[in-house]
C-alpha cells in the first residue's frame, strides 16, 4: 500500500512539474492576445525573444520603462515569444514558436524580431526598415525615428509627448 500511494505521490510531482515547466503554445497565446485585443481595440505585438538576447531584454525594459509603458498598454496586447534558444535551454521555448517566426519572415532577421497584427491577426508592420534590415531593438535615433514611423500605423493613439518619451528611452545614451 505505500509503494502505491508512492509512486502515486512521484507521478503526481512529475506531471505537476512538467506543468510548470511545459511554455504556453504560440497558438493559444496568440487566442488569448486577439481575444484581448479584440475587447480592447488594440493592435498585437508580437515579440520575439531569447533569454540570451541582451537587446531582447534591452528592448522589453525599455517598453516597460515609467516613461513608456502606458503608451504600449494603452495600444498593444503584447505578446513575447520565446524562440531559438541555446542548446539545453529549448525547454524555454514556446511550442510553434520557429513556425511563427517563419511565418512573419523572421527566421533569418536575428533577435528581437517583432510584428505588430490587427485584432484580426492581419500583419500591419513588422521590424524590417526600408532596407530590409532588421530594426530589433532600436538603439539610434535614426532607428528610434523608424520605430516610431512603424508603430504609428497601429497605435490607437499617439502623442508628440508619446513620441518623444520613446526616443528618449529607447536611444542609447552616449
């Protein structure tokens, strides 16, 4: 009777375990995101991630920074994917996660890649500038400039104070 209630006790961990470790789908993300951003009226950004992608990080601090962040909750449900992680850490990933990103022509672009979708899943802009470089984490200002161009197609709503507060922060001080 103890080992049964043992090895229930042990398979009961286990599944528990890989619960929590187990990512979300890109695909019931995405569900959820067009649900929000439906309710909301507010456009997608889809971000693709790494957690050994420091400009990845640069990028989800600068769009969560004081100055920032009202402006990105007020016109974005944002999604962070994590994608092409290093050897051990694919656990990290969200399942689909390769599949989306070629799907948005990003599998060659580097990280962050990012694409901003209608509430009806339909591509508005994406982090390519008229080069066909990858934007990533804008850092210059002429990159700054290019985000803000972008973005503008898909915020309900932006201000010159908005505008100035993401350059401001997204800029790499000297």
């Amino acid at each position: 009777m103890k080992i049964k209630i043992l090895i229930l006790f042990v398979t009961s961990l286990l599944a528990f375990n890989n619960s929590i470790l187990a990512q979300e789908s890109t695909s019931s993300l995405l569900d959820k995101a067009q649900t929000e951003a439906k309710k909301e009226g507010k456009a997608i950004f889809i971000k693709f991630e790494a957690s050994w992608c420091g400009w990845c990080k640069k990028m989800t601090k600068d769009m969560k920074a004081d100055e920032t962040k009202a402006f990105f909750e007020a016109n974005y449900v944002t999604v962070p994917i994590v994608v092409k992680e290093s050897k051990g850490k694919e656990h990290l990933e969200n399942p689909g996660s390769n599949d989306l990103l070629k799907k948005y022509n990003g599998e060659k672009a580097g990280l962050p890649f990012w694409v901003i979708l209608d509430a009806d899943l339909n591509v508005i802009t994406d982090a390519y500038n008229a080069k066909g470089q990858n934007l990533g984490a804008p850092g210059t200002k002429e990159e700054a400039d290019v985000f803000i161009e972008k973005i503008k197609k898909s915020a309900k709503k932006i201000t010159e104070e908005d505008i100035a507060s993401i350059k401001k922060q997204f800029v790499l001080k000297s």
